[in-house]
C-alpha cells in the first residue's frame, strides 16, 4: 500500500521492487571526447502497474538535478516533479517520491543526467588510440553485468526488458556505432545527429555505443544480414579472419537455433582497451584486440583459434543470452557456460582438422579444478548484491557449465537435444528463462528425468570420483565427492555412466543412482575377450568414455594395470587417453595416489601423437617439476630430465621449422613443445633459440622466427641470465614498444617475469605498472611469473597493493592479480602469513577468489609433504630417465 512505503525499505535489497515496469528508452548522449564527459537524456514509458508514490530505478556516478526529473501519465495530461530524488551511492538507485500516488498504466519518466567517460572499462567509458600518431579517445559501452546505471538511468537488471531507440551527437567525421542500423543522420557543421532504429525488447547489459575513427571490412550472411569488423583505421586487414568466421557461423546458428539471427545487421569491433574478452552486446559486439584481429604475418595458430571461438561464443549469445536471457544472474551459467559449448560446435563444423572437442577437455579442465576446491561454489549461486556478480564470471560457470552441457547433450543424443533446444529458444525468445525451464523442455522433448539429474550437478558443488573395483566378474562402483586436499565430503550424484570394454564396440551405459552399487559384467568381459581376440588377462575397461562426463575415475588393481595396457598398445582414443592422465594427475595431487605411479604412467605418453594430449602432458610436467623444486629441491635435475625424454619424440618430428601445409596442430604443439624445453633448460634447445632470437632481433621479417616459435624463443632468452647486461629482458622490452600488434605485446608481457633472476622479475612487474602497460592487459605480466621471483612478486604485491585495488578495484581483472600470485606458494606457513596480510584488505570483489588461491596453496603444502615423504621416490625417477 502507498501509505506504507517508505524510502528506507528500497535500501539494502538485491533487486528493485516491481511496482512500475520500463517498457521502452528514449536515450540521448552526447560525449565529449576532449574533456571525457557526456550529457545525456532519458524518456522511458512505464508501466504503473502498483499503488505507488515512489519510482526506484538504478543510477550511479551520474549527477541528476533536482529539475531535470520530471513524470507525466497517459498523454502527457500533467507533468508530476518528484517532491524528493534521493541517489542511494551504496545500492546504486535513484528513487524518486512523488506527493501523489502515480496513476497506473502508461506514464513517461524524464531525466536529464550528466556523467564521467571514466577510465575504468565500465559503464560508459574512454579507451585511447593512435591516429595519424597522436594519441585520441574513443567513446565505449560495457555494461554487464551491472553497468549500464553508470550511463543512464534504468531498470538495469536482466528481467526488466524494453526497447531501446538510441540518438547519438557526436563530431560529424566520426563512427558511431549502437545496437541497431542508423535511420536518420543530420550534420550540423562538425557535429553530427544519428538517430538508430528501435531495437526489440532486450535487457539493459546488453545495450552498446561506441564512437571514434574506425575503418571496416563488411560481408553479408546468405540471409542477407550485413556483417562488419571494425578497427582502427588501417587495419581493416586483420579483421577479414574474423569477418570469414562470423558469416559462417551465422549461418550456422540459424540452422541449430532454427531461429533467424535477430537483428537487421551485426557490427563486431576492436577496443583497445578492454576489461573481459569480449562482450556479447545486441547487434555491437565489442572485443579485445587479441580476440578479433588475426595478422597473417604475426599472428600465431593459437592467436588464429581464439579469434574463431570467441567469436563462435559471442555470436551464440545473439540467440542463447541475447534473444532468450536469464532470468536473474544465479542462472548466469545458462548464459555463459551454454555460449562456451556452443562455440565448439561451431568452431568443429568450420575446423574440423582443429579436433576442437578433443581441445575442449583441456580448457574444461579448469572446471574441474576449480570445482575440487571446498571453497568453489554450486553453479547455481544467490546474488544479493550487483558486486558479487563479478566473481561468478569464473571457470565454474563458464567451463563446468559447458561441461555439464556436454555431458547432458551425450545422454539425451545430439538430435534430441538439438531439437528440444530449438523449442526452448522459440518458447523464451523476447523473454528470460531460468535454469528450470531449459531442463523442462528438455525433459519434454526427451522423456528421460533430464531435471532431477542435473540438479544433482547444478544445485550442489563438486563432483564425484567414481572408485571402480573388479571382483570375482562383478564391478563394484563407488561415488564420493572429489577434492584436490584429499579430505573426505559429502555428496550425491546420479553419474551417467558409460564403459567400454576391450573396444569402444562393447560399450554399456547407465544411471549410477547411489552410493555404490555392483554389476554384473562377467558376459561382457568374456564376449569383449572373445571379439577383440584380447589373450585373457590383457583385458581392459574404459569409464567415463570419450570423457563426456563431469567426474574422475580411479581404477583399482587389474582395472589399473589393464588401462595402461590399452594405453600402451594404441586402444584408446585420444580423449580417453587425456582422461587418464588428468585423472592419474588429480588423484596424485590429492595423495590418493603417489607420485612414482603417475610418473611411470607419463612414460605410456612418450609417442603420444596427439596435439591436445602432448599439450596437457606439459602442463602436468610443469607442475610436477614446481612441486619436486620445493619437496626434494635434490631431484630437480632428474625430473627435468625426464620429462625433456618424454618430449623428445614430437620435438624431434616437429623441430624449429613449420613444414609446408603442416596442421594447425602441429604449428600449436611446436610452440608449446619448444617453449617447455625452453623453460626446463634443454641446452640444444636454448642455443637455437637464442640464435633464431637473434636474427629476428636483425630482421623482424626473418623466417626464422615464426609467430608459433617466438614465445619459445622468448622463454629461452629471458632465462638465459646475464647479469651484466640484462640482454635478455632489454631486447624484449625492445620488441615490446616497437610493436603495435596486442598480441605480440602480450606474448611478450607473459615471458617478462620468467627470468630466474629475481632483480629482472621485481623490474617486469614495476613495468606492468607502468604507463606503457595497458590497465587490461597488466594480468599477462604476472602469468609466467618464475619459481626463483615468487617472493619477489609477492612482495611487490603488498607493497603496490593500495595502488592496485584503487586500480584494478572493481572488476574481475583485481582477482588475478590475486590468484596469479598467491596459489603459486606451497607451505601453510605462507597461506597464513598472506591471509593474514589480506585480513583487512578483504572487499567482496575478492573475498571468493582469495579463499581459493589460499586453499590452492594449502592443497600444494599437502602435495609437498606426501612427496617428501615418498621413500622410492628417487629411485623410482631414475629408473625412469
Ligand atoms: N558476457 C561475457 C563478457 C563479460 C565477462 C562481461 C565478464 C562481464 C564480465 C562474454 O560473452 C564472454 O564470455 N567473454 C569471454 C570470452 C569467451 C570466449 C569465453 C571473456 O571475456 O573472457
Ligand atoms: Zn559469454
């Protein structure tokens, strides 16, 4: 009831009250690029659909006067002034009381605001550019999760859609950009009116303008749906990749959504300074550099495959986010970890030699590691308050989410659940759906019990670790929750189980509803046996086939030794084959398993073929040797060397030469291949790299140096100390500001502070400080940080610490600031001495990812004393070398 409300009760809620509904914007901006402010205006026609004397709506950092707010009913009869306009900063609204109660239906709320293009990459902001070689600001939008308050007044959560019709003034001989197509354009001597089409309803994240000098390259989808891939002028080049992608995937997604892309046009474009990768907005795509804009010349293969799925991703939020949207953000997964999946899908139909599914696994597996921590988080996560959203942007919703897809996509079959989803898509479009309403239609569509099966996986964090015996032909299955301390917890899961026994032809799946449970598969065995001519006793059971599932297998005696059978006489699939090994990995890591197992169970993967396995192969090495650094400093050498023997075959058949009309693969695992040689001091290795970095350093157009090599040889050369003259670091610095191309700059900034000198490493990091470092891309600088400056860096957190916050404060980018440098630890004395740093400095923008790394380094404390307590260890490394 009116009489009962009061301004107080607005304050301190997670979402606004309901009683007046926005159903369209009339916004006006006008930014000044010199002096980085803008002027604005809003219409909005609500909806009073409540007793009300108050509206409450979003607004933050802006400056609203008293007389620029103004509220009329239905055909402007009377125009109403709020009789007090109270800007509550904490929970970012604006709310407006009126001396009368408001009449309900249709009334237009009018406000006129002015605002800061701030330097923070949010909200409404400024990101600088060369042009004709003077520095320039440009004009941009990025409004999720919560932003689009800090450029106008608005309804600025998800549910609250409406239409928006979008003017822009702006100087005449520049772009601007929105949403949707211009209609109108007025030129008034050196400024300029744009005025956009309506746009159909959407939600207020995903509204876009940007203005500056951009030049374009443009092609059409086979509806006739203009695509463009602008950049800075000059460079309209590097987006034809980009622009080739985006058609095609267009097309794609028209057919899998059996929905038409939206919107009459869709524009993707470069921002040079930029927060996230990229961002999905309406029709106005805006990406970081490194993920549109792809050189023949200086881009790398990995530089090539990001481009195609971020742009697979972002495009697949045109219908899964964009045209069907959460309902609030607990159900964010849906957005992000569905775009994740999907982008396989289309980077598979376009790429198919890029084995795209295979490489899935591999960028899943943050998912999985991030899940085994007791501080993850369920998928499903209440939001109280717009910044505790920005840290659910995490590896569980992204890449757990994808993986639960996949998962749910392999049990239903790829037809069902296309068809199922393309109802799901027609029924929620121009609508928000939650979480509920996917596995509904799902659920329809299928007949299978698709909600009570994934709400085991999205209501409850963690995952199961299935412990698989055999005895006397019957199997015996377990499930308990994983977690990388090895610690015991609770949980349930119904796990679609899927084997395979003796060849993927003998294959058996089912529902592991309980705790345990045993099966009889003493026919199957025997008949596996028969068929694959296998001698008895050589018989072997893959689970978890093809790794489609979101759970870990231990195999336990003859279970054990047969796996590694089928390992060493080439049965497996490569995915199988990845499997294994994260399982092996993950399981030594939580002392379930020691270490001289999971070694001997390396050597299976010396001729390993396959790129993505070879890859993550590395990744375990490179762990394996931090860890032995801090357990038994005393192996260190040996381990080096037996992992420089497990690469030596790829090293060998790939070399330092791309080979002509070699895979996109190959050109991927000779970066990787060299680059960890590099980093474990392969002295052949190192002398070629050094001599290839040379020649570049003469000729930058040398074809000894390929964009796929050079991480590696800037590995080798910043390793290779030489105090006299910081040779290594100066040249690279050199590289680094002579280039314009971001991702040369980053793949330089990621090598910076991996010199074992602890000086050059305390200097790398007082460079990503500096002004030449971009805000956004400062994080790249703290990725290789090595072994021998991990002090050093940490003390140099704390210190810049204050500066940092200030910086880098309300974003997600704070967070890796955070976890770059503290989970590289391995002792509790040092976990406790950094909480005890953080205690007050704890906001909660990195109160999650902090407990995270902490645990991160308690579980590496744990894995260093089950090592220093493995007696053959030693022994048992050199047999293996
Ligand atoms: N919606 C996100 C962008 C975003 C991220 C906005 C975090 C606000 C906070 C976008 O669709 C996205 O997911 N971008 C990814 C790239 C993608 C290929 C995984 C990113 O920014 O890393
Ligand atoms: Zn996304």
């Amino acid at each position: 009831m009116a009489e009962s409300q009061n301004l107080e009760q607005f304050k301190g809620q997670a979402r606004l009250p309901k009683f007046a509904i926005p159903k369209r914007y009339d916004i006006f901006l006008k930014p000044d690029l010199d002096a980085c402010k803008f002027t604005g205006t809003v219409e909005i026609a609500v909806d009073v659909v409540e007793d009300t004397r108050f509206l409450v709506l979003n607004a933050a950092e802006l400056t609203v006067e008293n007389q620029s707010v103004w509220f009329s009913g239905h055909g402007y009869s009377e125009v109403l002034r709020p009789s007090e306009i109270t800007i509550v900063e904490n929970d970012e609204i604006l709310v407006l009381l009126f001396s009368d109660v408001l009449p309900h239906g249709e009334g237009f709320l009018w406000i006129g605001f002015e605002g800061t293009l701030n330097d923070r990459m949010k909200g409404f902001y400024r990101s600088v550019y060369k042009h004709n070689g003077e520095n320039k600001n440009m004009a941009v939008t990025q409004f999720e999760p919560a932003d689009a308050r800090r450029c106008f007044p608005c309804w600025d959560e998800p549910a609250f859609k409406a239409s928006f019709k979008i003017i822009l003034e702006v100087p005449s001989d520049h772009v601007a950009l929105s949403n949707m197509p211009v209609t109108k354009e007025e030129v008034n001597g050196n400024v300029k009116k744009l005025y956009y089409q309506e746009s159909p309803i959407m939600s207020t994240y995903l509204v876009a303008v940007v203005v500056g000098l951009f030049d374009f390259v443009e092609a059409s989808t086979t509806d006739g749906i203009n695509v463009r891939v602008y950049c800075q002028v000059g460079k309209s080049n590097q987006g034809k990749f980009a622009l080739d992608v985006a058609v095609k995937t267009l097309d794609l997604y028209k057919e899998y959504f059996a929905v038409p892309y939206p919107l009459p046009k869709l524009d993707m474009i470069a921002i040079p300074d930029f927060a996230a990768g990229a961002m999905e907005n309406y029709g106005l795509v805006t990406y970081r550099e490194t993920a549109l804009l792809y050189d023949e010349r200086h881009s790398a293969a990995a530089n090539k495959q990001r481009v195609a799925t971020v742009v697979g991703h972002e495009l697949a939020h045109q219908w899964f986010g964009n045209l069907v949207t959460m309902e609030w953000w607990t159900h964010l997964w849906l957005n992000e970890g569905f775009a994740t999946w999907v982008s396989y899908l289309a980077a598979d139909s376009i790429f198919p030699e890029w084995k795209i599914w295979t490489q899935f696994l591999d960028d899943t597996v943050s998912g999985l590691r991030l899940d085994a921590l007791a501080e993850s988080h369920p998928i499903e996560v209440d939001i109280n308050h717009a910044n505790e959203i920005d840290e659910i942007f995490d590896a569980i919703s992204y890449l757990k989410g994808a993986s639960l897809i996949r998962m749910l996509q392999c049990f239903l079959g790829a037809e069902c659940f296309q068809k199922s989803l393309a109802s799901y898509v027609k029924r929620f479009a121009y609508s928000n759906a939650k979480t509920e309403d996917l596995w509904n239609v799902l659920e329809e569509g299928s007949g299978e019990p698709v909600k009570i099966l994934m709400n085991s996986w999205t209501k409850q964090q963690g995952y199961p670790v299935v412990d698989v015996t055999l005895r006397d032909g019957k199997l015996e299955l377990k499930q308990s929750l994983f977690l990388a301390s090895g610690s015991p917890g609770v949980g349930e899961w119904i796990v679609p189980i899927t084997m395979c026994c003796g060849s993927y032809e003998t294959t058996k799946k089912f529902l592991l509803q309980t705790k345990s449970e045993l099966i009889n598969v003493s026919q199957l065995l025997d008949s596996s046996i028969t068929n694959t001519g296998e001698k008895a006793g050589c018989f072997w059971i893959k689970f978890n086939v093809d790794q489609t599932g979101f759970y870990r297998v231990k195999y336990n005696g003859e279970l054990e030794t047969g796996i590694r059978y089928a390992i060493e006489n080439n049965k497996l699939s490569a995915t199988d084959r990845f499997g294994i090994l994260d399982d092996s990995y993950a399981l030594c890591m939580a002392s379930k398993q020691n270490l001289s197992s999971l070694l001997s169970l390396m050597t299976a993967y010396r001729e390993e073929p396959e790129y993505t396995v070879t890859s993550h192969l590395i990744t375990v090495s490179y762990k394996v040797i931090y860890m032995i650094a801090d357990a038994s400093p005393e192996l260190s050498a040996d381990i080096k060397q037996f992992v420089i023997s497990l690469l030596q075959h790829s090293a060998e058949r790939l070399g330092w030469d791309p080979k002509e009309g070699e895979s996109h693969l190959d050109a991927m695992l000779r970066g990787e291949i060299l680059s960890a040689l590099a980093k474990f001091g392969h002295p052949a290795t190192h002398d070629e790299a050094l001599k290839r970095f040379n020649a570049f350093l003469n000729d930058r157009d040398t074809l000894l140096l390929p964009p796929d090599t050079r991480h590696a040889a800037y590995v080798a050369v910043i390793r290779a100390v030489d105090k006299t003259n910081k040779y290594g670091y100066d040249s690279l610095l050199k590289l680094y500001r002579e280039t314009d191309l971001s991702q040369e700059k980053t793949r330089i900034l990621s090598c910076l502070a991996s010199s074992p000198d602890p000086d050059i490493v305390s200097e790398a990091l007082n460079f990503v400080l500096s002004s030449e470092v971009r805000n956004q891309d400062a994080v790249f600088g703290l990725s290789g940080i090595s072994l021998e400056g991990r002090e050093v860096a940490w003390k140099w957190l704390k210190e810049n610490w204050d500066y940092i916050s200030k910086t880098w404060g309300s974003g997600f980018l704070l967070t890796r600031f955070v976890s770059s440098i503290v989970s590289s630890f391995t002792s509790d004395e040092k976990a406790n001495e950094i909480e005890a740093f953080f205690a007050t400095r704890i906001t909660p923008g990195i109160s999650r990812t902090l407990k995270q790394s902490l645990e991160r380094v308690r579980i590496n404390a744990n894995w260093v004393r089950s090592i220093r307590k493995e007696d053959s260890l030693a022994t048992a490394i050199k047999e293996l070398v």
